[in-house]
C-alpha cells in the first residue's frame, strides 16, 4: 500500500457525515486561500470566517484525509521538547508562553467540541506510562516539575502498582496522568470543524489539488482544473506537503506511523486492559500507544516506518506490538488496520513560519497535532487579523533544516530513528 493510498481505517468506517462540498472548477476570489484539510487549514478557515474573512480551502482528497483524520486521538497538553530544555533555547519567557499555549490547545479542543456540539466520543484522561522500570524516575520527576514549577496541577504521578492494576499487565511500570487532557474520534472531529467552518462561511473545496502558488503582491493559488485569487495563502499539509514549498521541505520530515482497531472487546476484557478508559502512551522512542473506541474496540498504535510506502499488512505489522503487552489478545479479530503520515521536526517543536507577508506556515507537530495543530490554524488567523505575537513566538524557536535538506534526509533519518529504535529495544 502506498502513503496516498485510501485509508481504510475504522475512523472511516465509524465517520459521521459528509458534507457537501465541491471541486475548484474556475476562478474564485477569497480574502484567504488556505492549502490542505487537516486541524490545521480547518480550525484556520473556521476562525478566519468567524472574524469576516472569506475562505477559500482547498484540500487535495477529502477533508480530514491526511494525519487529521488517522490519528490516535490523544489531546494532551505540553510540547515534544520540555520546558527546561525550551528555556534554555529561546529564554524562560517564550517557554512559559509556549507552555500556556500548549494548555490553552488543549481547551481550545475542548471549547470548539463543546460549541460546535461535535460528537467524536471525547472522554477524559490521558496517561503516559514507563515501559521499562528504568524509566520510572522520570514520570516522577515530570510531575514534580510540573507542580512546582509550572504551577499545574492537572497531572498526578501514577505508582507501578496502580498502572499495572489499571491496564492489567506488568509491563508497564510508573505513569503520569493528565486528568484535563482527553481523547477523541479523530476524524469526526475534523468533520466537525469543517461542519462549523463551512456554517461559519468558508468554502471548502474537495479533490483540489495545488499545483503550484505565488505570494507576494498579487497572491494566486492554482489547481489543474482552477484558481483563487487572494490576499493571504495558509499552507497547511504538514506530513503529506511533497514538493509544494522547497523553501520548507527540509524542516520536516514525513513519518508514517500505523493503528489498529480490533473487533469490539466484551466489557469484562475491556476492564481487564483499560479499567479507567484513559488514553495510554509509553515511554518507548517508538511509542506504542492504545484506547478503547466509542464502541469498545482496542484501537492500539505501534511501529513507524520511514518510506514513502506503508507495509503490505497493516494489521500484523501493528498486532506484534499489542501481543507483546496483551497475549490474552491473540485470539481477538482484528477488523481494520491504517496507517498515516505526520512531520516531525529535529527539534521536535512545531516549526511556523511567514515565508513573506502574505504566505504563513505551520506544521511539524510531531506526535501534538491534535491540540496544536487546532491551534496553529487560530493562530495564523490571529496573523493575518493583525496580532501576531502568539505565531511569532513559535516562529522565534528555531528550527534547524535536516542535514542534506531534502535530498538526503530520507538515508540520514532512517538511520538515526533505526539506532533509537534499536536503543529503545537493547538498553
Ligand atoms: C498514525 C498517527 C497517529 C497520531 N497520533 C496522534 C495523537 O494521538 N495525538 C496527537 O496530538 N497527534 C497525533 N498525530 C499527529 C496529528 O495527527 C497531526 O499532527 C495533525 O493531524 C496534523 O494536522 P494538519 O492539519 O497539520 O495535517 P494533515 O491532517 O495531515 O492535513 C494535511 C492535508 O493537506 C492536504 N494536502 C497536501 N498537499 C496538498 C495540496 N498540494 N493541495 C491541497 N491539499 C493538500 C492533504 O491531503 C491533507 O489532508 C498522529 C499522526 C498519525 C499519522
């Protein structure tokens, strides 16, 4: 199967509506032509369209197609780079205001669910647990950190005791839970923004592809079969950006990363595994990472590759991961298997970026794009309605190109993630 392949995915099988939507046939005039429709081009067209702006979205497949619609549905605050190492690269105000923007993409999830009454089966609590016991020391002392000097309390340490009795195995040790983080139907969500975009007055156009753009004085956006005229372009494709915009090509780095969805769990078993319906990651590089759907299935997600193609059998490429944890599971069918591509960034922090006045970008969210990709699109929105401050805080990170740019990111990564893949299994 190859990464643009149709998804297959329980998220797909489990989606709430379509909406009507059309192609870009011809010349259209918008304030602002946003590229790509994941959280990051939605929450844009629906915050831009609520302060006045026309939209215009235009999105290669369909909405929700790319990671936004693929994803293992896990809201929690905090970036992929802590906040000691943040203050120390950028100062400790921009860190303290990275952090409290990472708090408030968590509850901008929240509000926009809540408002726009979108039913993608959130619930509450996400827990991030030791894989190794050598790894419990730093789930305590995340916590620590995080009441003493961040003055946030919505995480508690969780003891090994605790965490083995919550998801029924012994191999998995210490956790930290996040009692305000929650977890969701990740592409009903998106359907969700695009259901309240489109209410709020943005047109969104499905199987657009952008062929190429200019900014600059006379903006234009280009697909084979059409055009916008704008104001503004958002680039907003992240994983699945291509060849678009070499200028930021080389700051990300597409991963695919894979789930599963087994058939629905009896109740008994889904206590056994997951007492607390809470969302889990573990600690490894790779992570694996599970929660029970609206309908008791274990969606479980394991294993990355680095290609531009997905493994032949999804299921069993993932399923060796959830055995490795949960043996009584052998026997259990699995219905759907997925994959989907993200970008991550060397630093690991979301790079965003103004190529010139009218051009903005913000992707490479790493494993955050949930709640920060949400709030990424409010943020160019709040760029181009004249407070930048908040984007331009990102911007100020910076975030180095991949070694060899482009052309020889693929071999230097694959290599790089093999030794951490390899370290996460030997050490
Ligand atoms: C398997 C998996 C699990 C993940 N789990 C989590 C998780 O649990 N929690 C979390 O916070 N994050 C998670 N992520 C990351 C998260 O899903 C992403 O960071 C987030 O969805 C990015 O949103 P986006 O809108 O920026 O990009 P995307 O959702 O990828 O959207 C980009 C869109 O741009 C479109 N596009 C590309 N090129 C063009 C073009 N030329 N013209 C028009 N349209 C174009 C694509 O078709 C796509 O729909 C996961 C990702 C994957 C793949």
């Amino acid at each position: 199967m190859t990464a643009t392949s149709a998804h297959g995915s329980y998220y797909l099988a489990s989606a709430n509506q379509t909406l009507p939507t059309e192609s870009l046939e011809g010349e259209v005039d918008a304030d602002v032509c946003v590229i790509g429709g994941g959280y990051t081009g939605l929450s844009a067209a629906l915050h831009l369209s609520q302060q006045g702006y026309s939209v215009a979205l235009l999105e290669a497949e369909t909405l929700g197609y790319g990671a936004s619609g693929r994803n293992g549905g896990q809201v929690a605050p905090g970036h992929n780079m802590d906040h000691e190492s943040l203050v120390k690269k950028v100062g400790k105000e921009i860190a303290d205001l990275l952090w409290q923007i990472s708090l408030e993409s968590v509850e901008l999830v929240r509000e926009l669910i809540d408002q726009h009454q979108i039913e993608c089966d959130k619930k509450d609590g996400v827990m991030h647990v030791a894989a190794k016991p050598a790894h419990n020391h730093h789930f305590e002392e995340s916590v620590e950190y995080a009441r003493r000097v961040l003055n946030y309390d919505d995480v508690e340490y969780v003891a090994p005791a605790d965490v083995q009795q919550m998801l029924g195995t012994d191999k998995y040790h210490a956790g930290e839970l996040y009692t305000r983080a929650l977890h969701l139907h990740p592409l009903n969500y998106a359907l969700g923004l695009a259901k309240a975009a489109q209410q709020a007055g943005a047109r969104l156009f499905e199987h657009s592809r952008v062929t190429g753009y200019q900014s600059g004085a006379k903006p234009r956006v280009e697909t084979a079969t059409g055009a916008v005229n704008c104001k503004y372009i958002l680039l907003a494709t992240n994983g699945y950006l291509g060849k678009l915009e070499p200028r930021v090509a080389g700051k990300i780095m597409p991963i695919n990363n894979f789930i599963l969805a087994t058939e629905p769990l009896s109740d008994e078993l889904v206590k056994q595994i997951n007492a607390n319906d809470y969302a889990v990651a573990d600690s490894r590089f790779v992570i694996n990472y599970f929660r029970i759907s609206g309908d008791n299935r274990l969606l479980w997600g394991g294993g990355e590759n680095y290609s531009p193609n997905f493994p032949a059998d999804i299921r069993s490429f993932v399923r060796k991961y959830m055995l490795e944890f949960y043996p009584q599971l052998e026997n259990t069918r699995i219905d759907y298997g997925w994959g989907g591509t993200l970008a991550i960034t060397l630093n690991r922090m979301p790079h965003f970026e103004r190529l010139d006045q009218t051009l903005f970008v913000a992707h490479g969210y790493s494993g955050h794009g949930v709640a920060m990709a949400t709030l990424g699109g409010k943020l160019m929105a709040e760029a181009i309605a004249g407070s930048a401050e908040r984007f331009d805080a990102f911007a100020k990170v910076p975030t180095p190109t991949f070694p060899g740019g482009t052309l020889l990111r693929w071999p230097g990564l694959v290599a790089g993630m093999l030794y951490y893949s390899m370290r996460d299994r030997f050490f």
